[in-house]
C-alpha cells in the first residue's frame, strides 16, 4: 500500500467492491500484471446479505471480511480514496496527494449514498426509530427495530432514480412481516411500502408474485410515490405521489437513500456530455467508453442500460477482461455484455422470487428450459442465503466464476 508520491501502473482499478476485486482477479487469471486496486476501506462488504441481516436471517459479522484478505495476489491494494481523474493526461489524483498514472484505468467505484438529498434524513438516522440495511451499521440497527416492534406503523422506502438493487429495498420489508406473522403481532403492524414505479417491481411475472405476498401480509402499497421529507423530531414522513403529498407518523422506518454516480465521478470528463447522471459512459456491451479508449466502465457507476445491481457484475466482469486484454494485445474488444440482472426477492423467511432479467425487461432465466423459474420457492432461499455468499467468497472474488 502506499498513500504519497506519484507512480505508475499498467491497469488501475478504481473501487475494491465486488467489480473491482473480480475484475482484478480475472485479468491475473489471464496473466495481466502491473495491477492496482485503489480503495480506501480496510474492510470488504459482501452488501446482498444486508437484508437478510435486517430481516433476521443472518449476523452481520458473516458479511465482512478484511480488504487484504480478498486483494488478489500479485495485486497492489492502494488504500486511499480517489480525488480527481484526468483521462486526458491518464492521471488519477488520491486523496492523500498522491498521483497515479496508468495505462488502463477501470472504474467501479459503486455508487454514492446521496442520504442528504432527503431533508430531514441524515439527522434522523441518529434517532432511535430510523435505519437503512444500504448500510452496515444500520442494517444491524434495522434488525433490532424490526424484531422488537410488536404494534404500530413501519414505513420502508425505495428511491426514485437510479439505485444499486432497487428491489431490495423490500426484502427486509416481507422477512419482517414473515416474523410478525409467526409472532402472531402482524395484525397489530401497519406496513407501507413506498415505491417511485406504478408497480412493486415492473416485470408482469415477477408482479405476480410480489402482489401475492403483498396481499397475503397486508402490506399498503405506495406506488408512483417517493420520500421527500423526514420529521424526526414528530416521527413522521412526507411522500409524495402523484395523488399529492401524504404525511405519515411512524414507529420505525427503514430507509434506502436516493443515489448517484460518485461526485468525483460527476465532475470529470468520463459522463457523456450533457449527461445530468454523472455515470462513466460506456459502450454498454464492451464496456470500453467511447472518447477514452483506455477508460473501462463497471458496475453501477457505469452508465449502463442494465439494472444496477450485483448480480451483472459477474458477467460484465468477464466481458470487460476480455476485451481489456484484447485491446492490450492491439485487437478489437468482442466480447459482449448482454444486459443480464438479477434480484432474488426474499418474499418470507424462508422463500424467494428469483428475477432474473435482461436491460428491457424480458425474463433471462440461468435455466432456459425452466421458464417458470422466477416463481416462489425455498430452494432459491436456500441459494441466495447459504451458496451464493460462498461462491462469492470462494469464486467470483478469486476471479473463478
């Protein structure tokens, strides 16, 4: 690690997440070196199971796991945060003053929590009744709210605009109500969920099976609708729809945070001109931008078509390696990201609705003969909870998978 000077690599990988670590992995793989993953937390967060540690179904401490640990070997871990990048002088500036120059520069530095564009939000996070499971600490916060409510109003909302997995922005929301329910209190609970689509998801199918659970727990659908004010002090809530504005008092509300591209990210030359999003511009298949051929896009601050979620990452990871050491070699980038997303919706305790799309929506099962395999089972529960942490930890950082 090192935090002062200048130097040089041949490929520099902005954002030690779930891209950047696979993405760093699999060009080792292919025998790439003079590698370095700029990242500036001293701990690696597998953020999927967040929900399951807001809904109950899992201890915080299994999603964590040092930043060293999971750094590739032969890879040059950089911990510090990123201030600047000049693609036109191929330059990044850190933090700490350092410059970096590269070769290949690969951004994936997630997406930014944007909770002060809410008013009132940031402040009633230090409030007893307020949480997040988009975020460590309040994602065990959130657990112990939800197990402990037995009567009252529980507000969940999901951002308007672009997020990292949209959808889970209800998981917590059907495993908590799965409890209740067991509790025998769920009757006692008023739930509303808030939502900015006209329905619980946007896919027919994956609908389907959301409204069923919606109906069955009793939950209040907000549809059309955002969060545009919290008044701690009142524990109340103002959204908005297009009926008008609804103020709403709450015992507990769990929050996910409208989001944005990195603002660092925002103020470079790497968004597409007259682009208000702020998010790197790529060819959306390639992955390479367009302006700056040594400039690679990945993940959810890549202006995509895709849904932003964790779940693309493995194919687009795959595709950008590729193509990276194709144009390393001097020939053109080939290989194709189709658009794959995917979001295992844990609808109870011990179920999920596997939704697995492409960037218009169509359903792009892993099966192509099990076309119904969306539909609820325990069997993707058991995936989701128990091997898909493995095969993160075990494949898709090692650049295996």
């Amino acid at each position: 690690m090192h935090t002062s000077g200048s130097s040089h690599v041949s490929v520099l990988v902005i954002g030690g997440g779930n891209g950047g670590i696979s993405v760093a992995a699999r060009l080792r793989r292919m025998g790439v070196t003079g590698i370095a993953v700029v990242e500036p937390r001293e701990q690696h967060v597998y953020k999927p199971l967040f929900s399951h540690v807001a809904g109950g179904t899992a201890r915080a401490s299994i999603t964590v796991r040092p930043q060293r640990d999971v750094t590739p070997k032969g890879v040059e871990w950089i911990q510090d945060e990123v201030a600047t990048i000049d693609p036109d002088q191929n330059v990044v500036t850190l933090g700490g003053g350092a410059r970096v120059t590269y070769d290949h520069v690969i951004v994936s530095p997630g997406i930014q929590l944007d909770w002060n564009r809410v008013p009132g939000l940031e402040a009633a996070l230090d409030t007893a009744a307020v949480a997040s499971h988009y975020r460590y600490d309040l994602a065990m916060k959130a657990s112990l709210l939800l197990r402990d409510l037995r009567r009252g109003t529980v507000v969940f909302t999901e951002p308007a605009g672009p997020a990292s997995c949209a959808g889970a922005s209800q998981k917590p929301m059907y495993q908590a109500c799965d409890y209740w329910r067991a509790q025998g209190v769920l009757d006692d609970i008023r739930v509303i969920m808030v939502v900015p689509t006209s329905t619980a998801f946007g896919i027919p199918a994956i609908d389907a099976e959301l409204d069923r659970n919606i109906a069955e727990y009793g939950i209040e659908l907000r549809t059309d609708s955002e969060l545009l004010e919290v008044d701690a002090a009142a524990s109340a809530v103002v959204i908005g729809g297009r009926d008008g504005t609804e103020r709403i008092a709450y015992d507990v509300l769990n929050v996910v945070p409208p989001q944005s591209a990195p603002d660092w990210v925002k103020a470079s030359s790497l968004p597409a001109p007259g682009d208000d999003g702020g998010f790197v511009e790529v060819d959306p298949e390639t992955l390479q931008h367009p302006r700056y051929p040594n400039v690679w896009g990945l993940g959810d601050a890549a202006a995509t078509t895709n849904s932003k979620c964790g779940g693309a990452l493995r194919k687009q990871t795959l595709a950008l390696a590729k193509n990276l050491v194709s144009v390393m070699r001097g020939d053109e980038p080939t290989r194709r990201y189709d658009g794959y997303a995917v979001c295992p919706f844990t609808v109870s305790r011990s179920t999920v609705v596997w939704a697995e799309f492409d960037d218009v929506g169509a359903l792009k099962p892993t099966i192509p003969f099990w076309k119904t395999m969306y539909s609820e089972a325990r069997l993707s529960w058991i995936f989701d909870r128990r091997v898909l942490p493995w095969v993160y930890w075990n494949l898709i950082l090692t650049g295996r998978a």
